[in-house]
C-alpha cells in the first residue's frame, strides 16, 4: 500500500477528532472541560469560560 495513502488518510482521521474535540469545547463538553483548566490561572468563571471557548476555536481551526 501506498505510503501516502496512509499518512493522509491518518492526517484527515486527526483533522476530524480535532474538530469534533473542538466543536465539544464549545457545545456539549464544556463542564468536562472547564475541569481541565489549571488552577494557576485566575479562578473568575468569565475567563475559565473564556479560555475553554478559545482553546475550542483554535482547535477547530487547526483541525480543519
């Protein structure tokens, strides 16, 4: 088998768990990640939320 068959159908698989990781951060996983977020950074619920979304979005992006 083609070796480029194999890393881009392994670089499409990753691009779609990224999205779908990414689309969580902003829908229906956002508690399990807000859980995530190191308590080193400042505890106020707007940039908990803040960082969640815009992880969210950058993941997004880079998987598609």
């Amino acid at each position: 088998m083609n070796t480029n068959f194999i890393k881009n159908s392994l670089r499409i698989l990753l691009g779609v768990i990224m999205t779908i990781a990414g689309i969580g951060h902003l829908t229906f996983q956002r508690e399990e990640f807000l859980a995530q977020v190191p308590r080193w950074l400042p505890t106020d619920p707007a940039f908990m939320d803040f960082v969640v979304l815009s992880s969210g979005i950058v993941e997004i992006s880079l998987g598609l």
